[in-house]
C-alpha cells in the first residue's frame, strides 16, 4: 500500500461527503453506456421483424444481426477498460460516445444486411467501451454511503432504455407506416450518443485516477469542484501529496509491476472469475431473452395479424412493454436488498428465480401448447425472470467489478468482465434464434433456464467475503474509515 497522509484526507472527504447536485450530474451522464445498450437492443427486437421482410432475412441473419451489436462490445469493453487506466476515464468516455454516433450512422444509411451489420457493431464497440469506464468513473466518484444504490440506478437506466425505446418505436411507427421505418430507429442511435456527448464535455476527471497518477493537486481540484468543501484545505492537501502515486491493493508490486496481468496472479484471480463467469451466463439468459420477446411474444401469437407487419409490431411493443415494466420493478427492488444484503447473495438467489421464471414458461408451453398459451402463466414466468434477474445478478454483476480491483485494475478488470457478459450475450443473440428454429421455443426456454441455475451455483462456488467497507480502498488495504462494528454488517456489505 502507498498513500501519504495528505491523500487519505482527501479520500475521506470524497468519501463522506453528502450527495449533492455534481454527484447526480455525474451519475446521469455515466448512464449512457446502460441506457443506450437498453436501447439498442430493444429497439433492434423491434426492427427486427421489419428487417426481415426488407432483406428476406433467415433465422442465421437474424442472429447475426444481434449478435453484432452485442460482438461489438466485447473488443470495445477488452480495451476500453485498460485504456481508461491508462489515459483516464474522461477521455474514454467521450470517445465511446463518438464510436456510437459513427456507428448509427453507418446503420442509417445501410443499404444491405452486410453494411447494417457493420453499423451495428461499431455501434457495440462504443457501447462495450462505456461499460467498464462509466461504472469505474460513478464508483470512484460517488460517497461511500451511497455508492451502492447509485451503482444499482446506473444499471436501472438499461431498463430506462427500454422503456425509451419503446416510446420512440412507437412514435416512430405512427409516423411511418412502412417496413423500412427501421431507418428512423437507427436515426435514435445517432441522437442520443450526442446528447451524452455534449454534457460529457464539461466532466471532471476522477480525483482516484489522478492520484494514481500522482497529480496530487489535480485530484484536489477535481474533489473541489464537485463536493462542498474548504477550497484552500485541499489544494494544501493536493500540494502536500506532491507527486506521490497513490495505490492501495492486496499486492500493490505486483500490480505496479504486472498491470494487467495482475487480474490473473494470486491476489486476484479468484475474483476475477467471481466478475466474468456469472456475468458471462447472466447475458446470456437476459440479451437472449431481451433481444427476442417481442418475436417470442409474437410466435405465442400475442401479436397482431402477421398480414400486416407495422400493425403486429405495435402489438409487440405493448406485450414487451408490460413486461418490461417489472424490469424496473426489480431494479427497485434491488434499491433496497443489495445495500442490506450485499451483491452475492442476491445474486445467488436472482439467479434461481431466473430459472423458476424460465421453468414456468416450460411448463405451461407443454401444459397448454403453443396453440393455445396459458397467457397469464406465459407473462407470470417473463415477470418473475424479469423481477429476479434485476433485484440480483443483473445489478451485482455490473457493480461488482468496480468493487473488487483497485484503481490501478479497475478499469481493466471491469472491462475483462463486461467483455466476458458481451461474448455471453452475443452467444445468446447468435444462438438462440438459430436453437429455437430447429429445435422450438421449448428448447431456448430450458436452456435459458439451466444457464441460469449455473450462475447461481458458480456464484456460490466462487463468492469470497469482502467484508464491510466504507470506501473502494477498504477492499484491499488498510482501511480509510472505520470497519463496521459487527460481524453481521461484514456479511450483509460483501
């Protein structure tokens, strides 16, 4: 561990410093990357059907098309996270905004599947960067009392894009009643990166990453322009530390000395497995499952007349929608049980519910027939699969990373995770259409479902304790601030 005296004041007073205005500025703008994933995959869940009449496309192509989007985030998450460890998280994050914006415009002016699948990946490139970045950049910033719940809001804006996609889809829809309206969606794709563009202009660098810089004074800046605090008391601080590199990790030489390689070497390893392995099958049930509910609902014919493809695709939405709603619900949900539980064992048991979700849709499948779906069981297993993946494994999996690595890794380490979800999710966008052609609905359901109970047994398997910690720091060396004075507060904070 090295920190001077001087950067520990100043860690205390980020850290305990009230939320104000700057913080939730901060929070909103590092949502992009979650939201707009939201979006992206809603709204191609949607287009998609109108592709498939526009390009004659075949189950393959379907799942070529999601899976590029989603294939596209694992390089941009691979490098994205070592790259803002190494140049910062300001930077990054306003170039994935760009890659974003490039992208979409590829897909706009797409003239066949090749070149719309191009767009799309380029697209999930600046997507897969955002990922580990912005949740590294809302950690480091963001007071130790509230850093769980406002981890958990960052992933809630995935949700948010949803339900965003489905309002501009439908708008979009009433506007233009044509099969080729799937323009205006990808049109949504060059909007929103630029909104997040502009505000992204006007961050401050996160005051953890200079320190690990050793730009000491920098940080005390950054620390001052966002949390009330005596102006002259930290530039003192930020001068006193001088040029000092501020890590505190288990084994600070060897990740000064291995970087990266780090994520793999005694101190670490175990917790990156625990980051990547149950995020990996976690994407998989969900972007499998998110990507396709709007054609699953329409082969349990809760779409309109497939005669008229605009008409069926607003049935869609609304199915999805509702649907959708218990997303946020679980996201809610997780408000309240991740800061009193702490992530793995609600991971654990949102993952179990995934698999109930998805055992009662093959229940009543086989039960009733696809002729003639048991509609509320068919919405009861989406809800529940819904409602436990976002209370548990869908929040913790996102907010882990950032808690098990310190600054030195965090980006790296949270970018190895979201590119392992990423290669998961484009498995399950890939395969799954592929699966259910030849094999049937049944068949996605159960394999969604045993994907699912693997999670909760890997994450049982892997869970170390992290004990009760009041700052990032405390995760790895000396603590900044008091340990909770109960064994019971350790266990509910892992």
């Amino acid at each position: 561990m090295q920190q001077t005296s001087h950067q520990q004041a100043m860690l205390v007073m980020l850290d305990r410093a009230p939320m104000g205005w700057a913080h939730y500025w901060i929070f909103l703008l590092s949502t992009g990357g979650t939201m707009l994933g939201g979006v992206s995959v809603f709204t191609l869940g949607v287009a998609l059907p109108l592709l498939v009449k526009s390009f004659a496309l075949n189950a393959a192509m379907q799942g070529l098309l999601g899976a590029a989007l989603l294939a596209g985030a694992v390089p941009g998450a691979a490098i994205g996270g070592p790259l803002a460890d190494r140049f910062g998280r300001k930077p990054l994050m306003l170039v994935d905004t760009v890659v974003m914006i490039a992208g979409a415009l590829i897909a706009v002016f797409a003239g066949d599947p090749g070149m719309l699948t191009l767009g799309l990946f380029v697209f999930g490139v600046g997507v897969g960067i955002d990922y580990p970045v912005s949740s590294s950049y809302v950690a480091e910033w963001m007071p130790a009392a509230a850093r769980s719940r406002v981890m958990v809001a960052a992933i809630t804006f995935q949700a948010v894009g949803f339900m965003l996609a489905a309002a501009l889809t439908a708008a979009i829809l009433t506007v233009v009643d044509a099969d080729d309206a799937w323009r205006g969606f990808m049109a949504t794709f060059v909007a929103l990166p630029l909104l997040f563009l502009i505000g992204r202009l006007f961050m401050r660098e996160s005051p953890r990453w200079l320190m690990g810089q050793g730009r000491n004074r920098a940080a005390a800046d950054a620390i001052g322009a966002v949390i009330t605090a005596d102006r002259a008391k930290l530039a003192a601080l930020g001068d006193g530390a001088a040029g000092a590199v501020h890590i505190v990790a288990k084994a600070p030489d060897e990740v000064r000395k291995r970087g990266i390689a780090a994520l793999f070497g005694s101190a670490y390893r175990r917790r990156t497995a625990l980051a990547c392995v149950p995020w990996f099958l976690m994407d998989i049930a969900s972007y499998g499952i998110g990507l396709f509910t709007p054609m699953l609902l329409a082969d349990l014919h809760f779409g309109a007349s497939r005669s008229n493809i605009v008409l069926a695709d607003f049935s869609e939405i609304g199915g999805t929608s509702l649907i959708d709603i218990f997303l946020v619900i679980g996201f809610l949900a997780a408000f309240w049980v991740v800061p009193r539980f702490g992530h793995l064992r609600p991971q654990v048991a949102g993952f179990l519910g995934m698999t109930a979700g998805m055992l009662i849709l093959v229940a009543a499948l086989w039960w009733s027939g696809p002729a003639h779906p048991a509609v509320a069981a068919i919405f009861a297993g989406f809800i529940l699969f819904n409602l436990a993946m976002n209370a548990g494994p869908h929040s913790t999996t996102f907010a882990l990373p950032a808690e098990l690595f310190p600054t030195q890794l965090r980006g790296a380490g949270s970018g190895l995770a979201s590119a392992s979800a990423k290669v998961g999710a484009a498995l399950g966008a890939f395969f799954l259409p592929v699966i259910k052609a030849e094999f049937g609905l049944s068949a996605v359901l159960v394999l969604v479902a045993v994907v699912s109970l693997g999670g909760a047994l890997i994450t049982a398997l892997l869970v170390e304790e992290l004990g009760g910690a009041a700052s990032l720091e405390d995760r790895h060396g000396e603590p900044i601030a008091a340990k909770p004075a109960s064994a019971a507060a350790s266990v509910r904070s892992a």
